[in-house]
C-alpha cells in the first residue's frame, strides 16, 4: 500500500471503532462540539504503541496527547 491508502485504513479504522465501540486507535477522530463550541477527540486507546502508529502513518501518542491538552486550553 502506498503513503495515502495506509493513512485511509487508519482513519477508517478509527471511524469505525468510533462508530461502533466509541474509542478510537490511532487519534484520527475529532468532532466539534456546537453547544461548547469546542473541538473533542473521540477517547484513544493509549495501549497502541508508538511502533504501530509510525507503520500506520499517525502521530505519536505523546504529541496527540499535546494537542489535546492544547485543544482543552491546558497548555
């Protein structure tokens, strides 16, 4: 598979798994959220190592983690 079609399984993975069990893998999946008025990542199973998103074309969960506490004002 090439660079795109890999980063398209992940971000299908994780709608999915969003979909269906509300967590995701990689931090693909964010909503906003109207009435907040403020951007939420869908939960991320934290378990999914950093090896596995480098394979999978995916941010580090240290720097999603970053965004994140960013996004939440926490920075």
């Amino acid at each position: 598979m090439d660079l795109e079609e890999v980063l398209l399984l992940s971000l299908l993975i994780d709608r999915y798994l969003v979909f269906t069990t509300g967590i995701q893998k990689y931090g693909t999946q964010k909503y906003w959220d109207e009435e907040k008025k403020k951007l939420f990542w869908s939960p991320i199973i934290e378990k999914t190592t950093d090896e596995e998103r480098r394979r999978n074309k995916t941010k580090p969960l240290a720097e999603l983690l970053k965004e994140i506490k960013i996004a939440k004002g926490q920075n």
